[in-house]
C-alpha cells in the first residue's frame, strides 16, 4: 500500500519524536499522540524533511538498540496504544532496507549510508561477520565517492 510523503513524514515524525521523549525516561509513565500536522518547513519542502526524519529514526533505532525485550515491547504497547507505528515494526522494515542495500552492492544516499554506519557501529548487531565486512566495504566506498 503505497503512502503519501504527508502520511509517511506524519508516521516517522510521530514514531521519532515519542521514541526520543521516552530516553530516560520509563515508558509505561509516558502517554504519546501522533503528530497531525506538519510544520511550515515540512510543507515546504516535503522531500527533504522525510529524509530527515529517516535519518531521526536511524537514530532511534540506534538508540534502542542496546534496549532488553521488556524495554522494546514496553515501548511498542505504549506506540500501539497511541496509534503510532511500533519500534518492532521500525525495526523489520530498517532491515529489510538493510538486505536490500547488501543484495545490491551499493549504499544509495545518506539515508542509508546513515544506517549502515549505525549498523556498522553497533557492536550488539545481529550482522553475521560476512554482513558486516560487506557494510564496512560499502560505507567506505560511499564516504570515498563522497569526498
């Protein structure tokens, strides 16, 4: 089901920003509502604030991903219970980008190099050795075409 670049700014603003206000936060305290507007900036330029919040939820997802199963279905119940997208389904979708990008050989944009690195960082990853020496080859080659 293809989505407007409205509706999908609207998800991942929504699903970041509550994911951001939980840090430090206990989750089960914390009641969230999904953003329904847009900002001027966000109307302006609709293109450009997806890809920045793209990259706000590679943030989240890197933020959590040291997050026990308690502390990621906390947060999921929590998003469920206010209509927002759920971390676990963040999550699927973010590796699916991340099969895509090792079956074709090449990081396309920063979005992407910005997960890649986040993957390639993240020491708890579920990236098997071969994985991650493939990414670790693609970042370089994405921060050496872009120098």
């Amino acid at each position: 089901m293809a989505t407007s670049v409205r509706e999908q700014l609207l998800e991942l603003k929504s699903f970041a920003l509550a994911v951001m206000s939980s840090a430090g936060s206990k989750v089960e305290e914390l009641t969230f509502a999904p953003c329904t507007e847009l900002d001027e900036s966000e109307l302006r330029a609709p293109k450009t604030a997806l890809k920045g919040w793209r990259m706000a939820v590679n943030d989240c997802i890197e933020m959590s991903s040291h997050w026990s199963a308690d502390q990621v279905m906390s947060m999921d119940a929590a998003l469920r219970k206010a209509g927002i997208v759920t971390l676990s389904e963040i999550r699927r979708r973010y590796s699916t980008r991340l099969a895509a990008i090792l079956k074709r050989g090449r990081i396309r944009g920063e979005v992407e190099y910005y997960l890649a690195v986040a993957l390639v960082a993240d020491t708890a990853s579920n990236l098997s050795a071969e994985e991650l020496v493939n990414l670790q080859a693609l970042v370089a080659e994405f921060e050496q075409s872009a120098a």
